[in-house]
C-alpha cells in the first residue's frame, strides 16, 4: 500500500468520525430537548 492510499484511507476514517460525531450530538441535543418539554408539560416519567 502506498502512502497515497493510506492519506486516502486515513481521510476517509476522519471525515466519517466527524459524521458519526455530528449524529451522536444531534441526538444527545434532541434527547435533551424532550426531556425538558416533558418537565415543562409536568409529565415526570
């Protein structure tokens, strides 16, 4: 493997890494999101 392909192969990693961060934190913001709109509604649980 030529140091071409693993720059190619190590970019690739990084830019789904930074996908798969950018859902983790959607989610995580969306999660938190209904958990206040239920305590605000006063539907604890």
């Amino acid at each position: 493997m030529t140091p071409e392909d693993e720059k190619l192969i190590r970019r690739r990693q990084a830019g789904r890494a930074r996908v798969m961060a950018l859902l983790l934190g959607g989610l995580v913001l969306l999660i938190f999101a209904i958990s206040i709109a239920k305590i605000q509604l006063g539907m604890h649980g």
